[in-house]
C-alpha cells in the first residue's frame, strides 16, 4: 500500500500561535478564559481545558481575561470587555485583522462590501462588525440576488467584495462570475478582494491533487470545522471512498485494505498527533 500524506496538513501559523500562546498562559496562570473554542477540534480543546481553560459563550462569564480566539470577535466585544474590566489577550490571525482593516478602509471610501462566507461562522460573524450599514453577508446565490437588491437600493455605485478566510476557492469564484455578469452594464464599480488565506488555499489545492490520484483518500479534523469540511467536499469530489475522521479511531481498518493507494490531508486544525496516529495504523497495514 503506497500513503500520500499532504505536505500542508495540519497547523496553520495562526492555529499554531493561538494554541502555543494559550498553552504558554495556562502554565503561567491557573485558569484563562476564551470566547469560545480556541480552535475548532474537540482533541486541541480538551487538552486547553485540561490545561485549564474555560471556554465560555459570553464575555460576562469570564472573570479577569478573556481569550479571543484566531477567528476573531465583534467590534462591540472588545468595547463591552474594555467596560467590564477584562484583560483582552487578542489571538486573533493577523490574516483575519487585516479583513477588517479592508472593510473599515473601503466604508471611508464610500464603498457597500459584499461579505463572502458562511453567516453562522465566528469569523464572519466578527467580519461583518467592521462592515457598516452598508453591507451584505452572501453564503449562495440566492444572497446575491438579495445583496444586489439592497446595493441598488442604497445608491452606492462601488462595491467591494471581500471573503472569510477559510472560504472554499471554487465556491468563491464561481460568486465572482455571477456578481460580475450581475453588475455588467450598470455603471457600479467593482472591486474583489482575494481575501481566503494562503494555508486555506495550499490545502485546497493539495487535497484536490492528492485525492485526484488515490483510491481512497482520509481527511483528518473537527467535524464542525468550515475548513475540514471544504477540504472533505473537495476530496469527495475526486475521490469517492473519501472519509472524514476526527481521531484514527474511526478508522475501518478491513476497507482499507482493498486499496494500494491511500491519500491523508489534514486542515489548518488539526493537530500533529491526530495526522501521526493515522500514519502509524496505516503503516502498520503496509
Ligand atoms: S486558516 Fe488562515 S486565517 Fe485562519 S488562522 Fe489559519 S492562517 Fe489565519
């Protein structure tokens, strides 16, 4: 049996700041507290929370400091935890910073902003804080519709548009086409902001690699996480014996062995351990 592993499975330099600041403060202090998960994998958690750390839904039920985590959090959050006397430690990724700068940057421009991600997603939910009025969060075509609807409603003749970090590429594109054909002839600028993050795309383009050359391809990482999920929909779509395991405990070991050639990729979440004692159950099967 010949295994492919991804050469960008696992940690991002986000996860991996948040994860080793957080780890470095749970052993300087006795307890921390973070607005909720870290990072979106139950085994990286337990391991904070064994260490420690509280996770905690609202920023009332923190008690000195207040985590917030890679993905980022709303405008009026570090406002409201400034009121209460909470120490902010801010982990949040430079490349989900820098998402809000452009969005503040383009409203004094004059600009509506086009949010391109899932609603429900921690990041966007932040995002769209920096946002203004003037702004629409599209997760498919039918937002697009209704984001046009309201840009034309408002007058405003520029439009950027701007994507979570963690946004699937060809989703992304294929949004751009409709938006641009959408706005042709209507004399509205447009501006698109590539704003998925490199670790998002190298893992994208490697999982779509890999899984097109496999007979099976295994996708490592939280069942919740948005980036373990693209990764999983794009290996489905080259290679149907895909999985998506969270630990090697799931693993099927007697269907695995009907295959020579096994691919492995894990997202931007997922920690080494979890890639490693996969690895090792396949090697063991070689
Ligand atoms: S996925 Fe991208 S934006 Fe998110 S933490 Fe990693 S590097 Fe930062």
């Amino acid at each position: 049996m010949e295994i492919v592993i991804g050469k960008t499975a696992g940690f991002c330099f986000g996860v991996e700041n948040a994860v080793k600041k957080t780890s470095k403060l749970l052993d300087e202090n006795n307890s921390m507290f973070c607005l909720g998960e870290l990072v979106h994998n139950k085994q990286v958690t337990k391991e904070l929370e064994n260490k420690g750390l509280n996770i905690v839904e609202d920023i009332e039920q923190a008690n000195k400091n207040i985590i917030i985590r890679a993905h980022g959090a709303e405008k009026q959050t570090y406002i409201n935890a400034k009121n209460i006397g909470l120490n902010v430690i801010d982990l949040t990724c430079p490349k989900v910073l820098k998402i809000h700068q452009i969005a503040e940057e383009y409203i004094n421009k004059g600009y509506y902003i086009f949010l391109i991600g899932n609603k429900k997603h921690p990041e966007i939910i932040g995002t769209i804080s920096y946002c203004g009025n003037n702004s629409y969060i599209i997760e498919n075509e039918e937002d697009i519709k209704k984001a046009l609807q309201d840009l034309y409603s408002s007058n405003i003749k520029k439009v950027v548009v701007l994507s979570q970090t963690t946004f699937s590429i060809d989703k992304f594109n294929k949004m751009i086409r409709v938006i641009n054909e959408e706005l042709k002839n209507k004399n509205i600028e447009l501006e698109i902001k590539r704003t998925i993050c490199d670790a998002t795309r190298l893992r994208q383009e490697e999982t779509k690699e890999i899984s097109s050359n496999v007979e099976m391809m295994i996708i490592i990482g939280g069942k919740h996480s948005s980036n373990t999920n693209k990764l999983y929909e794009i290996a489905k779509s080259n290679c149907k014996n895909s999985i998506l395991i969270e630990t090697s405990k799931e693993l099927d070991l007697e269907q695995m062995k009907k295959y020579k050639k096994i691919g492995i990729m894990a997202s931007a979440s997922t920690p080494k351990k979890s890639i490693e004692s996969v690895v090792e159950i396949l090697n063991k099967l070689c």
